[in-house]
C-alpha cells in the first residue's frame, strides 16, 4: 500500500515553481491557525471588518458562543486513489522511485490547492468571496463578504489618458485609502489595456523617470504591476474566466493594511495542527488500491479600507 508521509508533502510543496501571482503574494504574511473557525474579534483586530459567510443560499451566521462570534471558513477536499498496480510499483520501488509514483499525484493536487487558495485571494480584493463549492453531489456557492470595496469612475475613454490623468488617478486613490486611516506605501495593479496605455504615453515624455521591471513599471514615483492573476469559476453552469483587475481598471492596494493568509486545522480526526496541506492514504475497502486524501483550509483576511479601484468608462 503506498504511504504519503509528512516528508513527502513538504517535498512536493518545496518543489513548487516560486509564486508569481500578484494576488496571492500580497498576503506576504501566513498564519497556521489551530482551530476550525475565526473569532471575529481575532478579525477586528487583524483587518478592522467581520467576514460573513454563507453555505449556498442558507445564511450561515456568526454563532454566539460566550459572547464571541465566530466564522467557520470552509475546507478544500480531494479524493483520489492509487490502483492496485501502482501499489505494486511503489511497493517494489526504491527510495526513489517511490517518491515518484508520490509526487505524480501529490504534486497535481497541491497545484489545484495553490490555484483554489490565489482564486480565493483574487475575489477578496474584490471585498467578496463567491466561489463554486462541492456540497455532496450538488455544487453550490462558497460566499465571504468582507465589505464594499471604493470605486472611482471616469467617464472618459481610456485611450485618452495622459501621464497627467495617471498621476491624478493614482493621487486620487492613494489619497482615498489614507483618509480611511490606511497609510504607508501603496501599489498598482493594471489591467492589460491600462497598462499598455501606460507604457505608450511614458515612452513619450522625459519629465518623469519610468523603470521597467519583470512585472510592471515604475513611473513618477508610482509602482504599478501588470495583472497577472486570472482563475475559472462555474457561472450557470459554464465554466467562465475571471480576472483580479477588470477591464480599464486600475486598482490601488496598501502594501501593509493588516492582510494575512490563514491555514485553518482541518475536519480531520488524526491531524490535529493547521497546516497549509495535509495528505493521506488508505487502503480500500474492495482491496483494489489505496485511497489519497488531500486536504486544506486557506482563508485570505483582507481589510477593504486598503483597496480603491478606478475604471475609465471605454
């Protein structure tokens, strides 16, 4: 029977490419929580708001408890298995080999976790988590509502924009997070027709020093990054591509508002200690290969009070 052992998912974590995604590495600060569920005032004091989650269309309140209130964020689970060959190929195998026919299944689960957990990122700086959930044979929606996230409309086209109109929309912006108490450095997020405006009216002025980087551009003193972050939701069925920054958006961030990425402990009756995977086997009850339990329970704190988006009208 092939044994996944501890070692084997921090291998398979360690041997991860870097993450790159914008929305994922705004959470720079990770968390192992050990306990099922948050209490809102951990949530206050982290982020200043109180999350409220729903399973579906059944509200799923705070729950008093001693005077406390607390949320009970929601589990990634994969079922899968190795047959009976496979069992006999790692039963025969070397040190090595056996790490192989490991990672050939831990590694394309640890992806979809990493992939659901920076999809679960890009809708919190959007102020809400609505994301598809498997709730026994049906599929219903996972919803966390951080808050209304500031928005600024301009009812011009983006294909007018100059480097003075840029300049007021990332002061405009700024300034907007810092009189909701936020302050320290800010950065940019821009949506592909943003950015490639951006960069056409910077290569045709001097005034400014503009730096390009492998992931955006520096310009007059402002860091703005191209978005990077797309994921796949089920809308009505159909499998349908959303994006952290929208069509002729431009989103502002504070790079320090108290945001932090919490691994809850999981529904598990042997693992007792949040960590940000867990995996397992056993072996099946009809004796014809070995079950693989892949688990997770991530969950983005974001305070929307740091997060301001514009959006040019064409």
């Amino acid at each position: 029977m092939v044994i996944v052992k501890e070692s084997d998912v921090v291998r398979v974590i360690g041997a991860l490419a870097p993450e790159t995604s914008n929305a994922r590495s705004y959470f720079k600060r990770t968390v192992n929580r050990n306990t099922t569920r948050i209490a809102t005032t951990d949530i206050q004091s982290t982020v200043g708001n109180i999350p409220v989650i729903k399973r579906g269309s059944t509200g799923f309140r705070p729950v008093m408890h001693g005077g406390i209130m607390y949320i009970e964020p929601q589990p990634i689970e994969i079922d899968d298995y190795f047959s009976a060959v496979e069992d006999d190929d790692w039963e025969r195998a070397t040190g090595m080999g056996k790490n192989q026919i490991v990672d050939e299944k831990l590694a394309r689960w640890a992806k979809l976790v990493r992939n659901t957990t920076k999809a679960l990122c890009i809708q919190a700086h959007r102020g809400k988590i609505d994301y598809m959930m498997q709730a026994g044979s049906e599929m219903v929606r996972y919803e966390v509502d951080y808050g209304d996230v500031d928005g600024i409309e301009r009812d011009k086209a983006l294909s007018s924009l100059t480097l003075a109109d840029f300049i007021e929309d990332a002061s405009e912006m700024e300034q907007a997070i810092n009189e909701r108490g936020i302050g320290g450095a800010i950065e940019y997020i821009a949506s592909p027709e943003y950015f490639k405006q951006l960069v056409a009216i910077s290569a045709n002025q001097t005034k400014f020093p503009v730096e390009f980087t492998a992931d955006g551009m520096n310009i007059a003193g402002f860091k703005v990054l191209r978005n990077n972050d797309t994921y796949t939701d089920l809308v009505g069925g159909r499998k349908t591509v959303k994006k952290l920054v929208e069509e002729r958006e431009l989103m502002a961030r504070a790079v320090d508002a108290g945001q932090e990425l919490d691994f809850l402990r999981i529904d598990d009756t042997v693992q007792r200690q949040a960590v940000p995977l867990y995996s397992f086997t056993k072996e099946r009850g009809d004796q014809r290969g070995t079950d693989l339990y892949v688990k997770s329970k991530p969950f983005p704190l974001i305070n929307v009070k740091g997060i301001e988006i514009l959006k040019y009208a064409s």
